[in-house]
C-alpha cells in the first residue's frame, strides 16, 4: 500500500473519530470558561476501548498544576456503588441478608430501628435522616460514635414507605461492613475490589498522607473561588463517599461491571433493580446506583459532590458507552454561577458519541 492509499484510509476510519473528539473539547473548554471549574479530568469508553482519558484545566489552582489523566479527585457519592458492592460481597459470603433487620448487626440499635432491614438503608428508603446538617464536621467520630448519632435522628419516615436520599444510611452501611467482616471497610474494599481489578489509586481519603497528582477541591461562596472547607480527618472516611479515584480506576471497573470479576450477575442484576415502596411506587434507585431510560436506553448513574469536588459516572449499558466526569469544584448554587455540573457535562457528552442519547430539554 503506498503512502496515498494509507493517508486515504486513516482520513476514511479514523476522521469521524477525531472530528467527534474535536467537539468533545470544544464543549468541555466552553463550559469550563463559563461554569469556572478549575479542573476536570474525562474518560470515555465504548465497546471496551477508551476513547478519550484527559485532563483540562488546572488540578491545583495555586501551583499552577494542570489536570491530566491521572489526577486524583474525591469521589462524592459515586462511592456510594463501592460501598454497596461491599454490602453485597458479604451477602455472597453467607454474612449477610438483606432482609434481616440491621439490628442484628449493629450494637444497640434503638426501638425505632427494628422494622429497618439492610435491603431499606442501600434503597435509601429506611426513613434514616441525612446527617449533612446535623453534624459537626470539623470534629473526628469514631463509628461507634457515628452510629450514637445516627440513632439519636428522628426517623423521617416509617420504613419503607418513602424513598429519601439519605447519607447516614451509607455512613452506616460502611460501619455494618466493618462490623461484619471484622475490618475497616476501606480494607475491606481494598482487599476485595480495588486490588483484584488493579484500582491502584483507588482508596480511602487520607490528608495526611503522600499521594501523587492529587487535585486540590475549590469552592465558590459568594461567587468567589475558595480551597475546600475543611473536614475532620476521621469523620472523613465514611462509607457515603470518601474515596480518591481516578478515571483510570473507573474504567477498570466499568470493565469488571459487565462480568463477574468482583460480584455475581444475579447480583449486580438485585443492585440494578428499582426500590418499589410499599405504596407500590417505584423509585429510579437500586443499590447505590440511580437507574432510568434515556430515549429508550438504559443508564446506571450515579453522581457526587463533596469537599470542593462534582463527580458523576453514567453507564448506557445496552450500547456499552461509559462517561466519567470528574471536577474539582463545589456544585453550582444557581443555574448561571460558578461551579460543577459533572451530572450535566457527562450525558452531553455521552449524545456527542451516540446522538440517540441526547436528552429532550426541559
């Protein structure tokens, strides 16, 4: 083949993949310059192959460091998915069922806990309030400590007859994990899933200690670009989402999602699966995922936001595409301020590469 015919090959196979990329710049750029995230690191896969793993922006603000691929940003929410993977892990193992009350579990459960089953706290329908404006953050918990808080709140609603988001119920799934398995459950997520997928930067926040290329997280009060607030190192580890991740960690375990590397199909089938409350209402959660239809197609999402950081995962399962958005700034306060909307940037994206993805507006 002489140099013609290869140069008129690569513009037919590989230019619709380039001109695709070239828009998916274009959008991010544009909607950094007007959102002001500071940093942003994506990765998009389609059939097992990565089409785009990069960094835009900076990473750290003050030091002028760019963000790349493999920048380190906190996790949010997303983590929420790892923590229910552990649930279910030990639920394989024969340590746990999640019809049985948490009680049998945890120690000194109160009396109005005794209705709430595992299955109700990874639904989010256990009635369990959300701790976000009841804690003092700045100050170091130790689980058992935790758990005395939990059960001082007042329960939002009997169990299972609403669904409400609440972060207690995963801060306290993580403790039901240590409790069970003996451990720590960032070891135990480390020891079950991190290390067999080689998640090598995936693990529990640590301030204190080295970790190369981790990004700095910003905030916007009043509009103004801010280091993160801080939180107490201890009561920064629970299982609600206090991970550092990178998008390479995410791709691996994108990959592993589509086999039974780390859990049975049966049950990534029950965590994919919506809550149905008792008045028969179903609810587009299962296990630490969000689930819905976009256009037909079906998404596993999650997104998060902690600690200056957004970050969202969507998974359109039947066309094998998964987008990873990753910033490092506080979600927006307003449509038109400052901040992140990674829950945003990722299904624009995602219509990018499969136009039948575009969402209707609203």
């Amino acid at each position: 083949m002489n140099r013609v015919s290869i140069v008129a090959v690569f513009c037919v196979v590989f230019a619709p993949a380039l001109t695709r990329a070239d828009k998916v710049d274009d959008f991010i750029r544009e909607d950094m310059a007007k959102s002001k995230v500071p940093g942003l690191t994506i990765a998009v896969v389609k059939d097992g192959k990565v089409l785009k793993a990069e960094g835009y922006g900076l990473a750290n603000v003050e030091h002028k460091v760019p963000a790349k691929r493999e920048t380190v940003y906190q996790s949010g929410s997303v983590g929420k998915q790892f923590t229910a993977t552990a649930v279910m892990l030990l639920v394989e193992d024969g340590k746990i069922k999640l019809d049985d009350p948490v009680s049998k579990y945890l120690p000194e459960t109160p009396p109005e806990w005794a209705e709430i089953t595992v299955r109700h706290v990874l639904t989010h329908t256990a009635g369990i309030a959300d701790y976000t404006s009841k804690l003092d953050l700045t100050r170091n918990y130790t689980e058992d400590e935790l758990l005395k808080k939990a059960y001082a709140f007042k329960l939002d609603f009997p169990p299972g007859e609403k669904w409400s988001y609440s972060n207690t119920g995963y801060a306290v799934l993580g403790i039901l994990v240590s409790k069970v398995a003996d451990q720590f459950y960032g070891d135990f997520m480390k020891e079950r899933i991190f290390k067999p997928l080689e998640m090598t930067t995936a693990r529990i926040i640590n301030e204190r200690d080295i970790i190369p290329n981790r990004a700095a997280g910003y905030e916007f009060p009043r509009g103004y670009l801010k280091n993160q607030s801080w939180v107490a190192p201890q009561t920064n580890t629970t299982g609600d989402g206090s991970l550092y991740l990178t998008v390479d960690d995410f791709i691996k375990w994108d990959a592993a999602l589509y086999t039974e590397k780390i859990l049975k199909k049966s049950s990534l089938e029950t965590m994919w699966t919506p809550v149905k409350t008792k008045d028969g209402k179903v609810h587009e959660y299962g296990f630490g995922w969000q689930l819905d239809r976009v256009n037909g197609h079906k998404r596993v999402a999650h997104g998060g936001a902690w600690q200056g950081f957004t970050t969202c995962i969507e998974r359109y399962v039947d066309d094998k595409l998964m987008i990873v958005v990753l910033q490092n700034a506080a979600p927006r306060n307003s449509a038109k301020g400052p901040g992140g909307n990674a829950d945003l940037v990722a299904p624009a994206v995602a219509a990018l590469y499969e136009p039948e993805l575009a969402e209707k507006k609203k």
